[in-house]
C-alpha cells in the first residue's frame, strides 16, 4: 500500500514538474536588429500536443514569425504559427500536434523559435501564456512558465576601426573620381585640378594619420 502511495506521489510530482522557457542566446540588442528567441519545454513526461501564447510590449517588439523546431519539425502534423497582434504585443494559438504512430515526448524538446524585429528601446518581458500541453490520452500536462526579459537599446554599436578605416578609403576614392572628372570638363581649368590633387594629397594624409593614431 505504501509502495503504490510512493509511487502515485512520485507520478504526480513527474506530472507537475514540466517548464516552459522563452530563451534566447543572447538578451541585448539595438533598435533595427533582429532578436531570435526559442520556446522550450523541458521536465515533460509523454507530450503529446501543445497550443500557447506568447505576449510582449508592442513598444518594443514587433512579431516577424512562429517557426516549427525540434522534435515536432519531424513527428509533428497540424503545426499552427498563430495569429499575430503588434498592436497588442501578443501572438496567439502557436500549437502543433503528432502523428499518429510517432512517440511522444519525454524530457525536453523545443516547441517553437520566434523572430522579432527591435523596434523600440526599453526593457520588455516576453512571457508565455495560457499554455495546454496534452499527453497521448489527451490529458491536461501541468506546466509552469518562465519569460525572458529583453533590453533593447537606442544607439547602434560604434564602428570597428576596420570600418573607419573604410569610410576614410572611400572619401578618398570618392575625392579622385570629382578630380578625374572636374579634369575632363576643360583642358584650361588647370587651378581646379592642381586644387583638387591638393584635397587627394590631404585626405591621403588625413587617414595615414589616422592609422598611425589607431595603432
């Protein structure tokens, strides 16, 4: 009697113990960049189907996709990507089901990857809600979520030294093409085109200086 009193405690504990996470490989970002994001369930016992939602601060975010992934990409029949609502910073019915033959799952397994494009700075919480996860007898999974809380920033990075580097070539470049081509205008406009040898020679030295000054 004991025995089966463990062993339907030790079943009930399996049964509540599943966790779905928002996760991402990285959790700051700049206005204008892409952030990616996975659904995850994990501690789960004989999955079967899942259907949730996910919400976040229109402010911030903006929705893009829903993707399918893990072990429902290849068992999985009736993926949903949802129904997206910037306006409301939500993204509703996000579900998939298994075919009929396929196992279910055990352990952990991601559900589904998001794309969000970074539209606005502050701090948003993307959080999954009302979520269903059913077994093989289509039984309701208990499972607890956890959100992931997202910074995006107003600046962008500041530029690598390769990249200044760059842009200096490329105004010097851009200095000999006006030269190349106040020259062609007039073989008697010689004053404009030693003045603009003159800006070569300077830009030139502008960006060795530069690299001195970098190194």
């Amino acid at each position: 009697m004991c025995s089966r009193l463990l062993a339907l405690f030790v079943m009930g504990v399996t049964a509540q113990a599943a966790t779905l996470s928002a996760t991402s490989s990285q959790t700051s970002y700049t206005v204008g960049s892409s952030v990616r994001m996975d659904l995850t369930v994990s501690n789960v016992a004989d999955l079967y189907a899942f259907q949730l939602d996910v919400s976040f601060d229109p402010a911030i975010l903006s929705i893009q996709s829903a993707d399918e992934l893990g072990y429902f990409l290849s068992n999985g029949v009736a993926f949903s990507a949802g129904s997206i609502d910037n306006a409301a910073g939500s993204i509703r019915f996000i579900g998939d089901a298994l075919r009929g033959n396929a196992p279910a799952v055990a352990g952990s397994t991601t559900l589904a990857a998001l794309t969000f494009a970074a539209i606005g700075s502050g701090i948003t919480n993307v959080v999954p809600t009302n979520i269903i996860l059913l077994d093989s007898q289509l039984s309701d999974i208990g499972v607890t979520a956890t959100g992931l809380s997202i910074h995006v920033l107003g600046t962008s990075p500041v530029p690598e030294p390769q990249s200044y580097e760059m842009i200096g070539t490329g105004m010097l470049a851009m200095t000999f093409l006006f030269c190349q081509r106040s020259g062609k205008r007039t073989r008697n406009d010689r004053n404009e085109n030693d003045v603009c040898k003159h800006r070569v020679s300077a830009d030139g030295y502008r960006l060795s200086r530069s690299r001195r000054n970098r190194t």
